[in-house]
C-alpha cells in the first residue's frame, strides 16, 4: 500500500474502502497501461504488425478499387490510425479521455443532479462519503444499545427489543453493501478495463475484432452509468433516512430507545437497497444496447453519396424493312379485302353457284384483332 493510500487506516469502514479503492485503482490502472505500452512490450510489437497488414490492406483496396474504396476514404482511415495511436501511446491523453471520462464524469453529473438535495451544507447528502459513514456508525450504535437492553438469554425477536437490535444490525450491513460496496465494485471494474484498454482500442482497425472493441466499452460504459446512479441513490437515500438518523441519535442520548423508529429506519435502508440493484439492473441494460458496429455503418451509409443509377440500354433502331413487315402484320386488311375480291371474281366467272370457303390463318400480330382461326363462308348465286 502506497503512503497516500496509507493515510486512510482508521477513516472508518465507508471512508476506508472507498478511499483506499479509489487510490489503488488509479495506481493499478496506470501501472498496468504503461506496463503494457512500453517499448519492450510484445503489445508494442503485436501493434506495429497489425498496422502494417492493416495499411497493406488498404493500399490493395485503393489500388484496385475493392470493395468500393475510393481516395477520398483516406483521410478518414488517417484519422482513425492518429486516434488509436494517441491513445495506445500517451497516458495522459489516455486518462483524460477515457480513464476520467469512466471515472469522474459520473458522479460530476451526479452532483450536478442532486444539486438541490445538497443545497444544505449541514445535511448528510452534502457530503456523500462523510454522510454515509456517519449513517452507517448511527445504524451500528443504536443496533448496539438496543441489543444492550435484551437479557442475554433472551431469543432474537423475542421482544421488539431484540426485533429492532437485528434489524438495525442488517440494516447497516444493507447500507454498506448497496452504497459503499457497489460504488468500490464499479470503480475496481473501470480501473482493470482501462489497465487493459489499448488492447481493446487496437482491436477498433479490424472490422473482424471490431466487436471486441465495442463489448469493452459497453463494459466501460455499463460501470460508469452504475457510478453515476450509484451516486444519485446514495444521495437521495441520505436526504430521506436524515430524519430518521436524527431520531435514533435522540432516543440514545436520552436512553428512551423506541423500536418503531429503529424499524422504521431499517425498512427505508432495505427498500432503498432494492431500488439500488434495480438501477444497477437498469445501468447494465442501457450501457449493453450500444452498438459500435452498427452506429458506423449508419455514419458510413449517410457519408457515402449515393452510386448513380446506369441508364438503361436503348432498344436497337429497326430497319425499314422490319418496320414496313411489321406494319404490314399490323394492319392485314387490304390484303384481306383483295384476297376475298379475288374469290369473289373466280365463283362468278364459273357461272355458278358455289359456296367458297375463305380460310383465315393466324398472322403475328393479330391475336388481339381476331380468333386464331375463322372460317367464313361466301355464298354467291348467279
């Protein structure tokens, strides 16, 4: 333990493992980053090979025009390297962006939120950390002078006595659990995430481990939202359990223990520890919907201009001779009123009475004008 961090022994149970959490992640997070940044590394070397396949690549592409690369998509990918390269290379720019981001920003907003509840400089919610220890020290001294008061053979929940020494008991066990344990919890998973972050930032180039990318910062992200309502929680449960806080202290002083206050007290510390792993539930939920992969390709899909339509090809100009056959197929009927004259003619010249049958046979064409065989039948008497 570093000597800052050895300063915190003896702070009391809340402000001792919040404190000491938060200093030994901080440490531990750039430790690790700068072991695995560093020159000797075989992340350094494992970087400098996938850089180079992935310019290769993108070489071939532009070269060849695959998969619809174009030249101007290169100030785009310049710019991805530069951004992975600042932050697999310089911890100071790594811990502003995503080291502070994760760590600080959620319980910046939190404060901001609860800005109304903290307006009283003498309320527990305006000093979360020094509110909760001295929440949970109230919790734990009145669950001691209630226990002191039951015989010592005596069952528990044998009086209310004893009922309200064992509520309170649990209750500040609850308290230290949903508060002070959740927030060391989500701060012990940013300071491992980003002690191993460059790993997940190089894996951004490739659209194959892109994946692994985005499942890192929906961690990430997952462990701030829970810092953040983490936060609000602690506040707004302060503000409430006050009253009652206030009570317990009374009552001891004057050593007029009530068990409904004690009771009362406790249940608002168990209803707000069940609210609290609902907004962890929540946290997870909207942290884990964001989609890396898909939010690019929607980017991607509204940069790109669109790919002009081909015209369609025209149809081939028809000689005059298709054009005269294909009028003529059109509009058969000169042909049939000469044919039938004709006919006509011929019966009267043999100088009887004969019954002609004209014959009509289907022509391209003229599916649309009549059947596709009709028999009609002249009669002609001399």
């Amino acid at each position: 333990m570093s000597g800052s961090c050895a300063n915190l022994v003896g702070e009391g149970v809340i402000r001792g493992v919040l404190g000491a959490v938060d200093c030994q992640t901080r440490a531990f997070a750039e430790a690790g980053y700068s072991s695995l940044t560093s020159a000797s590394s075989g992340f350094q070397i494992a970087l400098t090979a996938l850089l180079t396949i992935y310019v290769a690549l993108v070489g071939y592409r532009m070269l060849f025009a695959s998969e619809g690369a174009k030249l101007s998509d290169a100030p785009g990918i310049a710019l991805k390297i530069g951004a992975i390269l600042a932050l697999v290379t310089s911890w100071a720019t790594f811990q502003t962006l995503v080291f502070d981001v994760a760590a600080k920003a959620p319980r910046e907003i939190a404060a901001a939120v609860a800005a109304p509840l903290q307006a009283n400089s003498s309320s527990l919610a305006s000093d979360p950390v020094n509110g909760l220890q001295a929440a949970y020290d109230q919790l734990t001294r009145s669950a001691v002078a209630f226990g002191a008061t039951v015989p010592p053979n005596a069952k528990a929940y044998s009086s209310p006595a004893a009922s309200a020494a064992e509520a309170l008991s649990a209750a500040s066990g609850a308290l230290f659990m949903t508060t002070a344990g959740v927030i060391a919890g989500a701060t012990l998973a940013i300071g491992a995430l980003t002690a191993v972050g460059p790993v997940f930032i190089a894996m951004f180039l490739m659209p194959a481990t892109r994946g692994l990318f985005s499942g890192w910062v929906r961690a990430l992200g997952a462990a701030s939202m829970v810092l953040m309502l983490g936060w609000l929680g602690i506040v707004l449960l302060l503000s409430v359990l006050e009253p009652w806080l206030i009570a317990l202290a009374r009552e001891q002083q004057e050593n007029l223990l009530h068990p409904q206050t004690a009771t009362s007290a406790a249940a608002l510390v168990a209803v707000f520890s069940f609210g609290q792993v609902g907004l962890l539930i929540a946290a997870c939920v909207v942290a884990f919907s964001f989609r890396v992969r898909q939010a690019a390709a929607g980017i991607g899909r509204r940069l790109a201009p669109s790919a002009p339509t081909a015209p369609a090809p025209a149809a081939p100009e028809p000689s005059r001779a298709q054009r005269l056959a294909f009028d003529l197929q059109r509009d058969p009927a000169p042909a049939e009123t000469r044919a039938r004259t004709l006919e006509v003619a011929a019966a009267t010249l043999a100088g009887g009475r004969h019954t002609v049958d004209v014959k009509h046979q289907p022509r391209l064409g003229d599916d649309y004008r009549r059947p596709a065989v009709t028999t009609r039948r002249l009669k002609v008497t001399r």
